[in-house]
C-alpha cells in the first residue's frame, strides 16, 4: 500500500491478510488493519505526540530499516522529519 500505513505504530509494510477482503496486515507490529483505517504516512508523522511517543516511533523505523534495507532512504528522510519534530516538541 504505497504511501499508507498503519495507524498503530507507522509502519508502511502491508500485506493483505489472507482471512478478509479489505483486511491488511502489518509486517512489523502484525495489527490487522482494514484498508478504511490505513492513514496516509505524511498525516501519522504529523500527528500531535510526545516526546516520548516520538522517540518510540524513531526507534520503530530504526527497526524497519533492519529488517526493510530496501527502503532504507525513506525512512531515514522519515527518521529526519521525527527528529526535527522532537525539537519543536522538547
């Protein structure tokens, strides 16, 4: 889902789970989400959040980056976006 994610911890690797029409699976924190509840990524990186709810979302794409080389780019342009908003929060 190019340009989605999930609304529970960000993550941009979904795969349509095989029990439900319209039903995806995140690869990372394995919620099954309905594609009516994905949200675009620049919108969840926006949300109001704390410190400490931003800081828990770096360390997530630092995860994703692991286990996601192919897309390391993006989630470090990601990594940026969160730091930059950690100081404007701190």
């Amino acid at each position: 889902m190019d340009g989605l994610c999930c609304p529970k911890c960000g993550g941009e690797k979904l795969c349509h789970y095989g029990g439900a029409i319209g039903v995806y699976e995140c690869t990372l924190c394995g919620s099954n989400v309905d594609q009516h509840d994905l949200i675009p990524t620049e919108q969840f990186l926006e949300q109001d959040m704390s410190v400490k709810e931003i800081r828990a979302l770096i360390d997530i794409k630092l995860d994703m980056m692991l286990l996601f080389p192919e897309d390391k780019q993006a989630l470090i342009d990601d990594i940026m976006k969160l730091r930059s908003r950690l100081i404007e929060v701190a």
